[in-house]
C-alpha cells in the first residue's frame, strides 16, 4: 500500500479526497443562494400574506440570511423597521417558518427549500451603541487633548 504524503494527512481532507478549507469565509455559491434567499424573503414580507397579530402593520427588514454549507439551513437576520418589538416579531416569523418556506419554494428553483431560522440582527444596535461611545464628552476630552509623545520630541 503506498504512503500518504505527510501534507496530506486523512484529517484534512475530505472522504472524496478534496481539501477541508481551515476557517474560511461561505463559499460563493452560500453568498449566492443567500442572497436569493433575502430577495425572496423580502417580497414575501412585503406582500404581506403572514396573518399574525404580531406582524401587523409592521415592517422587516431581511438583512442578511446565511445558509449551511450544505444549503439545508438557512439563519434570516432580520429586524422590525425602527427596531422596536423585535422579540414578538421574530418569534412570530419563526412560528410561521413552514408557511414562509413554502412560499419561498414556489419563488426559487433550488434543488432544496432550506429549514429556515430567524434570529434578530443586533448589529444596528452595536453600532448605534459604539457611535454613541464615540461621540461621549470623555472621548472628546481624550481626542482634543495634544498627543504628549509628539511634544517630547
């Protein structure tokens, strides 16, 4: 039986033989499909046809949905325009993944309609929050004052 190179072990690669990528980014194909994914979802919204008290009158925004590797899964990082009530709306949206999956379905040719997963985006509220840090009197007072190394010199 021949012997394996050293650098290629049986733990980095894959059963069929090609490489496992080491902490790399989704794939293009995962950006594409995500993509289709957030328009389809968008136009679902839009339109309206979820019936819940909790999604009436209000507006979601779909910013970003990222599915596995394998396409199966699909995470929604959506939040309400405005960003308040978040929690009731997407546990709304998550009670009616069935109904939005099917409706995605009819909108997309993939081999398979991803199980669908929403959780709300925070990252709105982290740079509102880092924005509100950055304008705070305190890091005023340290960025106004003359940098003493420079006065040394």
């Amino acid at each position: 039986m021949a012997r394996r190179h050293s650098s290629m072990q049986k733990s980095k690669t894959r059963p069929h033989g090609s490489p496992v990528r080491a902490h790399a980014g989704p794939s293009q194909r995962q950006l594409r499909v995500g993509e289709l994914l957030r328009h389809a979802l968008s136009d679902i919204l839009s339109h309206g046809n979820v019936r819940d008290a909790d999604l009436v009158g209000v507006s979601v925004t779909v910013t970003q949905v990222v599915p596995s590797p394998d396409m199966r899964h699909a995470t929604v990082f959506c939040e309400p325009l405005g960003g308040k009530n978040a929690g009731p709306v997407i546990a709304a949206l998550n009670r009616h993944k069935g109904f939005l999956r099917g409706e995605m379905g009819r909108l997309i040719a993939l081999k398979f309609t991803p199980e669908l997963r929403f959780v709300e985006d925070t990252s709105f509220a982290e740079a509102e929050k880092i924005e509100g840090l950055l304008k705070s009197p305190r890091v005023k007072k340290d960025l106004s004052q003359p940098d003493k190394k420079s006065d040394d010199s």
